[in-house]
C-alpha cells in the first residue's frame, strides 16, 4: 500500500472521526483507493458530511454541483490534493 503524505493522513483521520467510521483507521486507508464504492464504501449522504468537515477545517468550499466531482473525491489523495491546491489559491 502506498505510504500517505502528512497532508493524506490529516485528512484520512478527519475522515474517520467525521464519519464515525469506527471500523477503518486512517493509516490503514489506501491514499489512492476509492472513497466511494467497493473500497472505502461511502455513499452520497458521506459526501455531504465530509464535505461540511472538509469545510470546517480547511475552509475549502465543495460544491454539489462542481463537475469535477467525481475526480475530487475519487480518491484521499485527489481529495487532498484538491483541498492543498484551493488552500494555495
């Protein structure tokens, strides 16, 4: 499995605490399986709360309506690195 960066690992841990996801542990999440789906297995209403989490503590905006979406959070390090990028805007 591929190591996560500092970046992923803070976001992998928001992510579990975010979502209750007492099972999984953020060093344990794969930086590049997917979030959605037969990997990580979140659904639609998990989109919604990690982005308000992501909202919070990073202060990234993640519109439902973005079309880019689907690249955004097809993984935890494309989510990470869409949330460094907007911090750097």
């Amino acid at each position: 499995m591929p190591l996560q960066t500092p970046a992923e690992h803070e976001l992998a841990e928001l992510l579990v605490t975010s979502l209750n996801l007492d099972e999984v542990k953020a060093a344990d999440i794969d930086p590049d399986a997917a979030l959605f789906g037969a990997d990580l297995g979140l659904d639609s209403i998990d989109a919604l709360e990690l982005s308000l989490a992501v909202s919070q503590r990073y202060g990234v905006q993640l519109r439902s309506d973005n079309s880019d979406n689907k690249k955004i959070f097809s993984s935890l390090r494309a989510l990470s690195a869409h949330i460094q990028q907007q911090r750097a805007a």
